[in-house]
C-alpha cells in the first residue's frame, strides 16, 4: 500500500481556518502527522490512497472548504523496509 505525505499551507487565514482545515482533511482519511498548528506550512499522512492523484483531489477539495488560498505539495514516500532490504542484500554480497 502507498504511504503520502501532503503539505498544505493557507494564505491569510487564522486559527479557525486552520482548525477547519485540520476536520476537513480528516473526513478526507488524511490525518495531521504532528503536532497541530495554527499557522504555517502543516503535514498530513494519507494511507489508503491508491494513488497520487486521489490525494491531490482530497487536499483540494478539504482546503477549499476553507474558504482561503492555499498551497500544497503532495509526495509519496518510500518505502523504507525494502530499501533497508535491498541495502543490506548488497552488504551481504
């Protein structure tokens, strides 16, 4: 399964907004990864995504509720536990 990591940020927005975008990305499966913040450049994780292009559509549609601009950047991550294995496969050898 494919394991996304999405960063979003809204433009002129407080609290509240971020408070909104926090619920509407919820409702979306995509959760915050740490702390929750007020401000700034905020990380969520998306597990059940099949693929880029669903979670580019569920961040859309949750920062748009908001009412705000907003930026973001959608990225999917490795896979750690088969580079740790292709990694010591060629230590080995």
């Amino acid at each position: 399964m494919n394991t996304f990591t999405a960063r979003v940020e809204l433009q002129s927005a407080n609290p509240d907004d971020y408070k909104r975008l926090y619920s509407e990305m919820q409702k979306e499966s995509l959760v915050a990864s740490g702390d929750r913040a007020s401000s700034g450049n905020i990380e969520f994780k998306s597990k059940d995504k099949l693929s880029i292009r669903e979670v580019i559509d569920a961040v859309v549609r949750a920062a748009s509720k908001t009412g705000k601009k907003f930026s973001f950047t959608v990225m999917k991550d490795k896979n750690l536990d088969k580079l740790e294995s292709r990694m010591r496969y060629h230590l080995q050898h």
